[in-house]
C-alpha cells in the first residue's frame, strides 16, 4: 500500500513539474490564439464600415491629435498602475474605437513573429495581452509632426509580446493596421538602455518632431531585470503590403514548431510516467514469481 502510494505521488509531482514546464508554451499559444480572434474580429468589424463611417472615425481621430501640440508622458508607463475604467469615458476612448472594446488597429512585426491589437491606454489589463497606445501621444494615424508611442511588456510568462525586440536592427519594419489603412514605418532608432527614471531622455525622445511621422516601440529592458527602458522608433515609408506573406509563413512555422514541441514534450512525460507505473505495479508480481520459484525448486 505504501508503495502505491508513493508511486502516486511520485506520478502527481511529475506532472505538475511538466505542467510548469510547458505552461510558457501553452499559454503564449492560447495568447497567440486570442489575439487571431481579436484581430479578426476587429477587421470584420471594419469591414462592415462604410466610407461616411471612415470619413467621420478619421476626422474625429484628427481633431483628437489636431487639440495638443506635445507629447505628454505623464509617468513611466510600467511602474504607474492605471486602470482601463479610467479612460472608458473620455473622448480618448471614444475615437478609433470601431467595436466598442478599446481596440484601435492592430501591430505586426514580422522579423520576430509579432500580431497583437493595439489597445486605448496601457492599463495592467491591456499589457498583460496585447499593445497599449500610450495615451498622451498622438494617435498611430500617420501625419506631418506626429509621434505615437505603443507600448508592451518583455518576459511574461504567460505571453511573447515585445519579449524579442531587442533582434530588431535599423532598416528592420514593423507596420499599423488602423481601420482601412495600413501604415509602414522603418526603424531609424533604437536607444537600448534609457534609465526608467531618466524623465528628461524619456520626454525627449518620444517627442514629436516638426514634419516627421514617428511611431516608437517601448518596452523595459534587460530581460527579466526591467530599470531600464528600450525604444525603438521607426519613420513612416510608403506601404507596399510586403508584410503580409512572410508574417503568415512565419506564423505557420513557428505555430507548428511550438505545436510539435508540445507533443513531444507530453509523449515524453506520458512515457515516463508508464514506465514507473509499470516498474512499480508489476514489481510485487516479480517478486512472486521468484518466491514461488524457490519454494518449487524445494
């Protein structure tokens, strides 16, 4: 009976030991999952706009940018906790927000296999799944003397995000999918280690600047450490839909690496877990057979 029942725990403590193993896969995957659903439902949405519905969304987005002249980076946004019910009724939410959810448009990045919405604000809610817009700069809508900043966390445990930017390179694109446009940008500048509490080279470097068209990736860095913040910007270029093949063959691949590594790592523990069942139940039936052995050989 002890035996039994140490074998159970043994088999019990194997599996949570393979549950944490395999939890960073698995939930990236469902994430991964989640973000097609929105994404999709968000393109279905707009998809059902017509051109008096974009004529009105873009022109409110306008105004919206058009009633401030400067970026205002109110706090760092990974040490300020907000929360999403903040914003819900101001006129931020309002504008770009076709399915009523706080999705305004999605980002994708196709050197290191990112899709994920953009949401309003950068509440804990937002950043714990996809991109938030960091309210306070200008809407990612493109234009002369706009600067938008999107924000997204490194090293979850639960989701990829902006874990791999730091692979991103000068010359390397990312692009915005904001109702029926689609806006490229080309990374001019990546300031790897800004202090979190370097407020000055923070303002400044999100700052708009006359007549360009910036859009900055923001995240904390090093890895798993988070002082420090690293900024990627990019300046917009013609849109030429290049993106839209290698992200899906991209996405394919990795969605069938992530998928074999799971089932090999599940055959794994399913076999070992077997083996020590079997060690254990049918060494009492061993020992019998060779009691029973010498008794007959007597």
């Amino acid at each position: 009976m002890k035996r039994k029942i140490t074998t159970f725990i043994f088999g019990l403590l194997f599996l949570i030991g393979f549950a944490v193993l395999i939890y960073p896969t698995v939930s990236n995957q469902w994430n991964t999952y989640r973000q097609q659903q929105l994404i999709s439902n968000y393109d279905k949405a707009v998809s059902n706009m017509t051109p008096e519905d974009f004529d009105k969304a873009w022109k409110a987005a306008e105004n919206f940018n058009n009633s401030f002249d400067l970026n205002n980076i109110f706090g760092d946004v990974f040490s300020t906790q907000s929360d999403l019910n903040d914003i819900k009724d101001t006129e931020y939410w309002k504008v770009l927000n076709v399915g009523g959810n706080g999705i305004m448009g999605y980002l994708t990045i196709p050197k290191i296999n990112v899709e994920l919405s953009i949401y309003h604000g950068t509440s804990d809610e937002v950043l714990q799944t996809g991109v938030g817009h960091l309210n306070g700069t200008k809407l990612p809508m493109g234009g002369k003397s706009t600067h938008s900043v999107l924000s997204a966390h490194r090293g979850l445990p639960s989701a990829k995000l902006f874990t791999d930017i730091d692979q991103m390179k000068k010359g390397d694109r990312f692009y915005l999918h904001i109702l029926d446009k689609n806006f490229a940008y080309e990374v001019d500048q990546i300031l790897s280690m800004v202090d979190k509490d370097d407020h000055e080279a923070l303002e400044q470097a999100l700052q708009i600047e006359e007549g360009q068209d910036y859009v900055t990736l923001f995240t904390c860095t090093p890895y798993g450490v988070n002082t420090h913040r690293l900024l990627v910007r990019g300046h917009r270029i013609p849109y030429d839909g290049e993106e839209l093949e290698s992200s899906l063959t991209d996405s394919m691949v990795q969605a069938i690496q992530n998928y074999y590594m799971l089932f090999l790592l599940l055959g794994l523990a399913v076999t070992a877990i077997m083996i020590i069942l079997m060690k254990h139940l049918f060494k009492p039936h061993r020992k019998q057979a060779r009691k029973d052995s010498e008794e007959g050989k007597k």
